[in-house]
C-alpha cells in the first residue's frame, strides 16, 4: 500500500505518514543485521559491497556541496559536511543536557539528517520559494541499494516528521549549528548577522536549546582560545 504524505510545517515539505516502505525480496537477500553475513564469493556478496562503496563516495559528495546561504549572507563559506560535522558535536551536547532521549538515536538522526543534499544540493530560504527537492525520493533511492538502508531512511523520515523527543533535539542542533557560525561572523563584524540570528533563534522548539543559544550569544566566539591575555603572545614562549 502506497503511503500517504502529510505537510511538515517545520521542513516546508511533504512527507510520508507511513515512513518505512516494503522491503522487497532483494533488499531483503542483503540483510547484515542478526548476524547474518554473505558468503564473500558470492555475486550478491561482491554487489553489496560495491554499493556499500558508492555509498561512501556519495557521502563525500558532502564535502563538496556548499551550504548556499552563505552567498546572501556575504561573508563565510561552508560544506554541507562541515555543517554536519559541529551538529553531531551539537547533538551529544544536547543529548547530555537534555533528559529520557536516546543519545545514540539522537547522534544518528545528526550525522544523516542532511544526506539527501548530496543528490538534491542544499536549498537557501530564497532558493525554496522556487524550487522544490524531492528529497523523499533521494532518500529511498539510496536506502534501496543498502542492507542498512532502513534504518538510514527511517532516522531521516523521524527527523523530517519532528515529533519524537530525539527528532525535535536534531532539529534544534541544525539550528543551533547555524546560530554557532551567525555569532561567529558577527564577532567578525558581519553586520547581517544579527537580523539572521532573530530568525533563527525562533526556529528553536526545545527550552535546552534556547537556554544554551542563550549563553552562545553572550559568548566572544575567541574565548576558548584567546581568554588569556598574558605575555605568551608577545614572547610565544612558557616562563
């Protein structure tokens, strides 16, 4: 049975209200999990693993997709991999912060939240009052050639629908990545930031994530490594 599709409000986009699709007899012939392990001289042993490894070059592609943004904004550049890399980060905060979620879930639905921009590139706020990436479609089309492709598909439908405890908190962490390098271009004097940060500090849905927003912008984005102020960076050398 087909399934139907419901609008995001978050997401701005349609997605399955039944998310996981029929696993057909194939897929099904290439299931790692129990245990089970293909005899390696077997055909389906060597097709699995070949798409086990168009898999990995794909996630590469990441780090050749721009997060596009960035271009309106003015200043700044960054990957879709660099995106996803300080929002994992961001997500074992959260999960640690935050109370009754499952860390592991949470880190997962991080680390693939935006995998489908390998094949639909990433979409600005300007970008969608145009177009429309069908990334239910690019998400099924990878997770069918995969014996871990459910569970791929299934974090990524959980993350898009926001309802679970875990999705709304990976929610928040791609916001709170986005907040992290808006506070980082202001301190370096991008004057647009501040009105990009109003928006984006609305977008959150958790009380953990405003309250640590809350201390980002309070915070000079040098502090980590510049709060002392000693002779060290005049002589560059221990006493």
């Amino acid at each position: 049975m087909q399934a139907g599709y419901v609008l995001n409000p978050w997401m701005a986009h349609y997605i399955p209200v039944h998310p996981a699709p029929a696993i057909i007899a194939s897929r099904k012939a290439l299931d790692f999990s129990h245990g089970h392990r293909l005899n390696k001289k077997s055909l389906l042993y060597g097709v699995t693993m070949k798409r086990i490894a168009n898999f990995l070059f794909e996630a590469g592609m990441l780090k050749r997709t721009p997060r596009t943004g960035f271009q309106f904004l003015g200043s700044g550049a960054e990957s879709v991999a660099e995106h996803i890399f300080r929002t994992v980060y961001i997500g074992f905060v959260l999960g640690h912060l935050a109370s009754d979620v499952d860390k592991d879930k949470l880190l997962k639905m991080c680390l693939f939240h935006d995998l489908p921009e390998a094949r639909t590139g990433d979409l600005n706020y300007v970008n969608k009052k145009y177009v429309k990436a069908d990334e239910i479609k690019a998400v099924n089309d990878l997770a069918d050639t995969l014996p871990f492709g459910d569970e791929i598909r299934e974090l990524i439908y959980e993350f898009m629908k926001g309802e679970s405890p875990e999705a709304k908190l990976a929610y928040d962490a791609d916001q709170l990545e986005m907040i992290v390098a808006l506070k980082e271009y202001k301190d370096l004097g991008n004057t647009y930031a501040e009105e990009w940060l109003d928006f984006a500090l609305k977008r959150l849905k958790t009380d953990v994530a405003r309250e640590l927003a809350g201390t980002i912008l309070e915070t000079d984005s040098s502090l980590w490594w510049f709060s002392d102020k000693s002779d060290w960076w005049i002589r560059g050398e221990k006493d």
